[in-house]
C-alpha cells in the first residue's frame, strides 16, 4: 500500500514549515501542490485556467475543491495517484470533509492525518510576518477551521518543525507496520 501525508489545520499552522522539515528527513515526502485558479501566491500551486478546472470537473478528476481568498483550490485525482506511485505526497488541508473526500479517492493510499494547530494569537503573528496583506480573511478562515480527530496532532506553537516531521514520519511507519 502506498502511503501520504495529509496535514490538516488553520491558515499559519505550519503546513508549509512542517511539510520542509519532513522532506529533509526523508525526501520521498513531498509537497502535493494543489491546483489552483485565481491569483495570490502561486508558489506550491499548480495554476490553472478556470476552463481547465471546468474540464476536470466534467471528467470526475477533481475529488475536493474550495474557494477561498478569492481563488479556487482543487486537488484531482490524476495528480494524486502520480505523486503517491513516485513518493509520499504531502497534501496541505483546511476543511475537514476535504479529508474523506481524498481517502475515497484512491483507497490504495494509506493516508496518515495529521491535525497540526497552534494557538490563534500564534498564527496571528505568523501571518503578520508573510506580509499577504489578507490577515482579517486568513483569520476569519483560522476561525472556521474544524476541530478534527486525527491520527496525530501537533501543536507548532511549542513543537519545533524538526520534531513535528520526526513524529509524523515515526507514526507513518507504525501505521504502515499495520497495514
């Protein structure tokens, strides 16, 4: 069975960071970039046209999208089974239904959740520093993000990167000891 990775959390939780840190410890894992329609940053990000994210949708290729900060994220179907047949995909997500709708995709990937959080006042300060000039909308989105039962959860606010990716990867291997 192949495996990956789903970081789960709010805008600032340290997707990203933990996502680095787990691909210098191993570097089978690698960030999963989403597709994406709509500007803002473009880095991580497969950019579309909204026509060809229309032509995936009609052709069942698209398993989760969201709009959000006046863009529109996917993830599809091809992209994953690639990715997870060459390495460990690491797919960031923000919205728990998000998680099954990807674990049914492809019951052939054994997914590891991880719910990475950190405390709002944290996170505040995080998007302060990337200097997007969205912070009222990214917090509104740190907000409305769900509480979810995972298989692991971190909080970056106290946990260094390093660490964070040591126990992902340690659980990684437990749950594919059992599989």
């Amino acid at each position: 069975m192949r495996a990956g990775i789903i970081l789960y959390g709010p805008p600032a939780a340290g997707k990203d960071t933990v996502t680095r840190a787990l691909h210098r410890a191993d570097t089978r894992c690698t960030l999963f970039e989403r597709l994406k329609v709509g500007g803002g940053r473009t880095d991580g990000y497969r950019v579309i046209s909204e026509s060809e994210l229309a032509d995936l949708g009609s052709r069942g290729e698209i398993v989760w999208e969201n709009r959000r900060y006046g863009a529109v994220y996917a993830v599809d179907r091809y992209g994953l089974s690639m990715h997870s047949a060459s390495g460990v995909p690491v797919l960031h997500l923000g919205q728990s239904a998000a998680i099954e709708a990807v674990k049914d995709a492809d019951r052939s990937i054994a997914w590891l959740v991880v719910y990475l959080w950190c405390a709002r006042d944290i996170a505040e300060q995080r998007m302060r520093g990337r200097n997007t000039g969205d912070v009222p909308a990214r917090l509104n989105a740190w907000d409305s993000t769900e509480s979810i039962e995972a298989d692991l959860r971190i909080d970056t606010g106290v946990t260094s990167p390093d660490h964070a990716a040591g126990e992902i990867l340690l659980a990684m291997r437990n749950q594919h000891a059992r599989n």
